[in-house]
C-alpha cells in the first residue's frame, strides 16, 4: 500500500514537520519518499525521515527561502506492506512554518483504511 501526504490550499510553507502514526501489528514501512511539492518553483529542500514500528517522522525544509510554497500538493508517501488483516487508522499531526519561522495554522485528517490479507 502506498499512503500519499498531500497538502492543499496553503501559503508559503517553508519547512513542516510530520508525524504520521499508525497499527505496527497491521502494518511495517518499507519505504518513505519525498514528494515533490516543497520544491516548487525551483527551490532546494531537505527531506529526513525516521521511521520505528507505528510511526514515521518527516521534515521537510526549504533552504534559504524568502518565498515558500503556496497552492496543493504531494509532500510524500509512504509504502506500507500488510502484516495482517483489519481496520487501521493513519493519525497524523505536526507544524508548519513560512518564511521567516512564522507558524503556520496546518489542519491534519486521519485516514482510515482495511488491510486485506
């Protein structure tokens, strides 16, 4: 399964930090890729990510950036392989900022999904 995280309608996000929690008895990460959204326009990001069983850790941060990315689109995805059957839910929370440092007011939506064997 491979979960995208996306972002809409936001303006100039210059670094977000994610968490994206989950069911380690349902699911392993196999892999977590960057998404191509904090590059917009050009700009140079970092992509780090850590993941242990039931969670994921990302940051992504534009370097030297007086812009930021504005609009929608992909922050990154996140392969899952199925361990065993069953409801799951992905929760995810973090922060963003824009230029500058200032906070930005992010809203996250858990997704809810059943892993089939």
């Amino acid at each position: 399964y491979t979960v995208p995280i996306s972002v809409a309608n936001v303006s100039r996000l210059s670094m977000v930090s994610l968490t994206l929690v989950y069911d380690p008895n349902r699911l392993r990460v196999r892999a977590v890729n960057e998404g191509s959204f904090m590059r917009s326009g050009g700009a140079n990001a970092s992509f780090t990510q850590q993941s242990a069983p039931g969670r994921v850790d990302i940051t992504i941060t534009r370097s030297a950036d007086a812009t930021g990315a504005t609009g929608t689109g992909l922050l990154g995805a996140v392969l899952f392989e199925a361990l065993s059957p069953g409801p799951v839910t992905l929760s995810i929370s973090g922060t963003g900022t824009g230029p500058g440092g200032a906070p930005m007011g992010l809203q996250f939506r858990p997704a809810s999904m059943t892993v089939q064997p």
